[in-house]
C-alpha cells in the first residue's frame, strides 16, 4: 500500500485544482458521499501544522482527515455526528505506519457541543461541513445538520463556529471547505454566508482559496439542463482559512 501521493508539491495560491482525486493510503472517494480530496487535509496540515500537533475535524465523515493526520504525524480528534461516519472513518485509519504510533481519536459527537476538548487546546480545525441539505448524510439522527435549509443550518452553524474559537490554540488556524448550493436555479451564496458566520465568532481571515470542483455533475444530462434553463454548474467551492487571534501575552 502506498502510504504517500506521488510528486505530491505542496500548494503556494489560492487556487487549487485536484483533477486526480487521490487513491493513496486507504483514501477512496466512492466510499462516503461528498468526502473531500485528501489533497486538501494533506496540504492544510502541512502548511499549519507540525508533527505532533492536535488536529481537529469535527465532520470527519468517512476519515480523510484522520487518515492524513495520521500519515503525517498529527495527533486527531475526529468527530461526527453519524455512528456510519466513525465507524468507517475507524477501518479506514486501519494501517500501520512505521515512523511513530499515533492513532485518531474518533467519536460519535456533535460539532456544536466538543465538551471533551480542552480550551485553547487545538492546533489546527479543519473540516468539510454539509453545504445544508445538499446532500442529506442520514434520515433521522437529531442534530444532523445535512438535514436542515439553509437559515436553519447557519444558525447551528453559529454555534460549531464558536465551539471551534473556544478550542483553537490563539495565533493558530481554522479551515472550512464550503460550496454554494443552487435553489429554484438561483444560486444561495453558502460559501460567503457560512465565512461570515466564523468571523462574527472572532474569527480573522487569512486567506481564501477557491478549489476547483471535479466531482460536479459534468454528464450530458446536466449540461442540458443548465443550457437549456439558463444556469451555470457550479464549478468551485471556498476554502477560507481563519486565524483565532493571538492576544496580549499569547504565544
């Protein structure tokens, strides 16, 4: 098993294109819905991070990030609030490597409520929210936000954004891939919706990376209907990076 991507090089804009998915390690994009690329974990974590350190993902879903964190040498807390999600995100962080022994936390938790993590105790957040209820995760689990419209989903949001301040270490990052959704051929700007949310927690910007999307419904049938009611497929997703700033005497 190749436990690295070939010629992988880090990223240095903010536009990111990963046309090859990603089949290293045990990384799949077949096995849970909507799963970002693992080019997106690797490179946050190589940017924002060192060995060692504490990443958080708090919507592990089927445990890209906990895969790379381990790859890498980070210590993980993945979350989600779907016992599906863990336990796949648990097989899939089954492999060995020989450098070190750190092992991913993985738990059934709620993103809004990370009672188990320390303030200030986290090195980098990031994570790859639902976009609402473009894709629905489970049919009935209470606090599931991929069940919820969009008003609804970013006032839950709210509270995921603040629980990501409070456990953030001062002077380090929080990722979060996000995309727009469509509505009655209308575009909802969750992207740029969800970005306010985490600044009116505290959060500041420190970049925006716009990531090409390739797994969009590209085929025939789309194309036509787009051509044929006048709209645009989406194309990219908003990968903002927030700072939690480092007060007076912070390190």
């Amino acid at each position: 098993m190749e436990l690295e991507p070939k010629d992988f090089e880090q990223e240095f804009t903010t536009m990111w294109s990963f046309p090859d998915r990603g089949t290293w390690a045990t990384h799949s994009g077949s096995d849970w819905r909507g799963n970002w690329s693992p080019y997106v974990p690797r490179n946050l974590i190589l940017k924002y991070s060192k060995p060692g350190d504490v990443v958080l993902d708090c919507f592990i879903g089927g445990g890209t990030t906990a895969v790379e964190a381990k790859l890498l040498a980070r210590n993980c807390i993945g979350v989600d609030i779907n016992p599906k999600a863990i336990e796949l995100a648990k097989q899939k962080v089954k492999f060995k490597v020989d450098s070190h022994d750190r092992e991913p936390v993985l738990m059934v938790e709620d993103a809004r409520n990370l009672h188990f993590v320390k303030d200030n105790s986290v090195d980098l957040v990031c994570s790859h929210p639902p976009y609402a209820d473009a894709i629905k995760y489970s049919k009935a689990i209470p606090g599931d936000l991929s069940r919820l419209p969009v008003k609804s989903f970013l006032e839950e949001m709210r509270q995921v954004a603040v629980e990501n301040y409070r456990v953030l270490k001062p002077g380090r990052y929080c990722a979060v891939l996000i995309g727009d959704k469509r509505e009655k051929r209308r575009v909802v700007p969750l992207g740029m919706m969800v970005m306010r949310v985490y600044l009116r927690a505290g959060f500041v910007l420190k970049e925006i990376i716009i990531k090409a999307q390739h797994n969009c419904r590209m085929d025939s049938k789309w194309v036509k209907k787009a051509k044929e009611l006048n709209f645009l497929l989406l194309g990219h997703e908003y990968l903002p990076v927030f700072e939690k700033p480092a007060g007076k005497g912070d390190e």
